[in-house]
C-alpha cells in the first residue's frame, strides 16, 4: 500500500510538472485592465491573474494603464491580446472589437452609473448641482461620464458650462474619494464600485450619498480584437473565465472581486450605451 501511494505521488507531481512546463512553454498571455474595478487592490489583481493562468495553462501578465484609451490603444495595436473595457470604448471600435466575455454581478450582466454627493449634501437630482464642481471618473467612461454627460444634454445642458468646473480622477474609487473629501461636490461613479466599496471600505462611503441611479446597462466586459476573438488564446480565456465558478480557487477570485461568474454576450447587450451615445453626439 504504501508503494502504491508512493508511486501515486510520484505520477501526480508528474503530471503537475508537465502542465507547469507546457504552460511556460506557451507564449505568455497580455490581458489590459483598466478602472474598471478596485484596480488598487494588489492582492486582488494577482489572485485573479494566477487563477486565469492556471485556467488557461500558460502565463498571463497583466497590464494596467491609467485611462481607457491608453488600452484600448494597446488593444487595437496588438499590444495586449484582450483588455476588460467598458462598453463605451467598446461600441466606439465595434467594428475591430468583438465580445470574449462580460460579468455577472448581482444575478445579472448589468451594472448602473451612480451620481453621488456628499453625505449631508441636500441635492436631490442632477438639476440641483448646477453651478457645482463635480468628478468624472474617464472621459471614455459610459458610468463615470457618458451617462450624466447625456442626462445633461436631454436636459439641454453641457457640462463644460453645467458645472463649474469638473475634473477627471482616472478611477472610480478616486471619484467617491473625491466627493466624500470635499475637493468636489459631485461625481459620476460606477455603481458596481461603489457598492463594492461599500462592503471594503463602508467609512468612504458613508461619507457619500448615491442621489441618483441611471438605466440599468451592459458591464464592462472582457473584449478582444474581432480578427483574433476565434484564436486559441482568446478561446483559452474564454473557457478559463467562464470555468471560475468550478474551482475553489476560481470561486475565492471571484469573491474577491464580488462578481457571481462570466458569461457569454452579443452586443445587443450594449444597446442602451449606444443610444446614449447618438445622444451625445446630436
């Protein structure tokens, strides 16, 4: 009996050797992320980037830029093999850009764009911040900047001459961070964030109050260049992102992340987006 448990050791730490030696053999993988989610929160970053490699059995680096466009450009140029976008910067390359996968969180793969104030703010809606200074998360943000850029234009305003002034953080918890601080008195942030933060960092947040709530639209999703969404790499995240909820560890990653799963999506998802889009540019 124990030469046989021996020798089942010895043939699993086999196996376990060859698949770590196929995956270093595999060209490594580049995945984009933006702010998208809590993107300050290294433990986080790297529990998702092993499980993902052990999914796929290759290597992933994870690439991080400040702005959307900085990796939607790395995407569309080939320097990342997929990025987690929004759907904004999405729907503006749709014709070189196709779906690999979008979250789900909260049952659904949908999230809304919050417009917050200070806790004993007393505004009520957009309507009363008029003349305020107010934070944007990225200018190619549908939830922390197309959507209140478009509630204003149906309003006949602009926010260049709504608010006083507004200033773009580059992250959405540098939006709640902002307001709950005073440096401004509104800010557009990703509802998902938000109520993320709420659970990590419920002192932050209750110095904010959400006032308003948009639509409820496409998440951010996981995208890939259309030419190269059907090639075994992309494939291979693919199957790792859909396959989380399988494992202990995939489920621990996605915990972490306070998402449910992932799962497939056509772009009718985006649909709302893209209306507030053509809103924006009437």
């Amino acid at each position: 009996m124990e030469h046989l448990i021996k020798r089942r050791t010895l043939v699993q730490a086999g196996i376990a050797a060859l698949v770590m030696g196929q995956a270093r053999a595999q060209p490594v993988f580049r995945l984009g992320l933006t702010p998208v989610f809590l993107d300050n929160d290294a433990v986080v970053i790297d529990g998702l980037r092993r499980v993902l490699s052990r999914g796929m059995g290759r290597e992933i680096e994870l690439v991080q830029r400040r702005t959307y466009q900085e990796i939607t450009g790395l995407l569309l140029e080939r320097g990342v093999d997929a990025a987690w976008l929004c759907g904004y910067p999405f729907l503006q390359h749709a014709d070189l850009l196709d779906l690999v996968a979008v979250p789900v969180w909260r049952g659904g793969p949908r999230y809304q764009s919050y417009l917050i104030v200070a806790a004993e703010d007393p505004a009520a809606g957009l309507a009363d911040l008029r003349g305020g200074t107010h934070a944007f998360s990225d200018p190619d943000s549908n939830s922390g900047y197309l959507v209140t850029a478009t509630d204003l234009r149906r309003m006949g305003e602009r926010a260049e001459t709504f608010f006083s002034r507004s200033i773009f953080t580059f992250g959405h918890r540098n939006v709640v961070r902002a307001v709950a601080d005073g440096l401004v008195r509104s800010g557009s942030v990703d509802g998902y964030v938000w109520e993320a933060l709420a659970e990590i960092e419920p002192d932050l947040t209750a110095r904010t109050q959400v006032i308003a709530r948009s639509e409820w639209l496409g998440f951010p999703p996981v995208c890939a260049r259309r030419d190269s969404v059907g090639a075994e790499p992309v494939q291979g995240l693919q199957r790792a992102l859909m396959g989380l909820e399988a494992t202990e560890e995939g489920r621990r990653a996605l915990a972490s992340l306070q998402l449910d799963g992932f799962q497939r999506a056509t772009p009718d998802l985006f649909d709302g987006i893209a209306d507030r889009m053509r809103d924006l540019e009437e």
